[in-house]
C-alpha cells in the first residue's frame, strides 16, 4: 500500500496552502513505554471551493525535533496554518530552499488561551476578548466554501475592522496588567503573532484556524486508548501510513475498509503506473472479490 501513501503525500505538498499538526503517541520500551510523536499535514481546499480532493498524510518520529517537519515539507513552500511550535521556525526562513514556508496564526488556540481564564476565574478581559473573536467566527461560517476572491473581499469590508478593534482592546488592557498575569499572558501570545494571525484577512484560501489538522488528529487520540502504544518505531511508521489512508478515505466520503478491500484485490495485477486510479478521491466502487 506505500505507493497509494506516496501519492496521497505529494498530492497534499502540491497544495496551495496545508494545515500541520502533531502529537504524542506511546511507544513501547524495555520495561515501559516512550513518547514518540504522530504528525500530519492536510490539503482540504473545500473552504474556498478549491476542487482538489481532501487528503491528510500522517508521519511518525521517535521525537519532536524541528528536523521532522524540515524533511517532511522538504519540497513544500507556501502558506501553513499551524499552532506556535518552534520547531516549524527553520521552514518560515526568507532564505529556505526551496522557498519560505509562510506561517498562517491559529485564531483557535489564541481564543482558546482566553477561554480557559474565562471559564476558570470569570476574568472580564477574557470573557470581552472571546466575544470579539466570536464576531470574526460568525463570519467566517457565513463565507465558508464561497471562493477565494469572495472571502478575502467579505474578510477586508467586515472583518478587517473588528480585527482592528480587537488589536486596540488588547493593547490598551495589556497595559494595565502585571506581567504575570494569566490574561497579560494570553494577550502577549498573540499580540506577539499579531502579524501571522492577521494573514487570513488578504488571502481567500485562507482559514481563521487549524483545525482541519486538529480533527485529522483525533484518530490518533482515539487510537493511543485502543491500541495503547506503538510496538516499535517501525509500528509507529507503519501506523502514520495507516492514517494517511484511514483518513484520507473518510475525507473524501469512502468507507475506509470497503476502499482497502477491494484495493488489496486488485493491487496484485493493477498497472503500477496507473495508481491514482485506486486513490479514494478516483476509486470507483466495485463488488468486492469473495476471496477478499
């Protein structure tokens, strides 16, 4: 099946703009268990009526150096919406080959840091901040799947100023806040990002969040009480390119273990050089060999 995960991994890095996340995943050692790390990165263009299939490829490493993200997106450049891990800072370099990766801010993890003090100590500042974020989500869903062109003139007349407005709240109450305070923390994390997070505001493709990777994600979560860890970092391998099929199934609406069904039937006298013809997005549901 490796070749329908290469293919599914170049069909996601020819994209115009991706979605990165990562996260843990046990793995067993002498005794115990370690933490290795489950990446994915996902193409979905349906937000602004791209017609390119949806399609998530998952990676796996034995840690979370920067280096994996460097070798995985070796060949990609252009817009990443991604959370603040430092790790991705080698690809948003002016002078990477072979180009910058351009950093894309996640308005859900900077809504999320205000909403964890909103819920927890009732803070006025959080809870006005949310609202303010809630505004710019609430057109988001009214321009979502329209075309890039669309979103991005919607984005400039009617969210442009609430971001501004925004901005000048957070920097005014910062102001009067002690530098260890949970809320001052909150407004540092993203007037610190203000310029990536305001990316989505001049470009149509673009999505106020990540949680396209984050929801590719859950299968791994859910997987980590299942099976309970990987048995080996070749079994964490082996699991990622699992994923990238699972997944990328269930995106383009096919049953995942109809698809691989019939794909292991076929595979041992399908034509090597037409693949893509047993990718989800292009297979053509057929009655399933009994001998599968």
């Amino acid at each position: 099946l490796m070749p329908l995960v290469e293919a599914i991994k170049a069909h996601v890095l020819a994209a115009e703009r991706i979605h990165a996340d990562d996260t843990t995943v046990p793995v067993l050692a002498k005794g115990k268990t370690r933490t290795g790390r489950v990446w994915t990165y996902v193409r979905d263009d349906r937000p602004f009526a791209g017609h390119a299939p949806p399609a998530a490829v998952f990676f796996y490493s034995p840690d979370r150096s920067g280096t994996h993200p460097e070798a995985h997106l070796a060949t990609y450049a252009g817009p990443m919406q991604a959370d603040a891990y430092a790790g991705f800072n080698r690809l948003y370099e002016a002078s990477r080959k072979p180009g910058p990766v351009m950093e894309v801010g996640c308005w859900a993890h900077a809504r999320r840091k205000f909403f964890e003090i909103a819920r927890l100590k009732k803070a006025p500042i959080a809870i006005e901040a949310i609202a303010k974020i809630d505004a710019l989500f609430a057109i988001e869903r009214e321009i979502n799947g329209l075309p890039a062109h669309e979103r991005k003139a919607v984005r400039n007349e009617r969210s442009r100023p609430l971001v501004g407005e925004l901005h000048t709240f957070l920097h005014e109450r910062r102001a009067k806040l002690s530098g260890k305070s949970e809320t001052a923390k909150a407004i540092d994390y993203s007037l610190k990002r203000w310029q990536v997070f305001m990316r989505f505001i001049d470009d149509g493709r673009l999505c106020m969040t990540n949680n396209a990777a984050e929801r590719e994600l859950r299968a791994v979560a859910v997987g980590r009480k299942n099976w309970t860890f990987a048995g080996s970092d070749e079994g964490g391998r082996r699991a990622a390119a699992i994923y990238a099929l699972i997944q990328t199934a269930k995106l383009n609406n096919v049953d995942p273990q109809a698809w691989l069904a019939d794909v292991l039937a076929r595979l041992p006298d399908h034509p090597a050089n037409r693949i893509a013809d047993l990718l989800p997005w292009n297979w053509k549901h057929t009655a399933i060999p009994a001998a599968a």
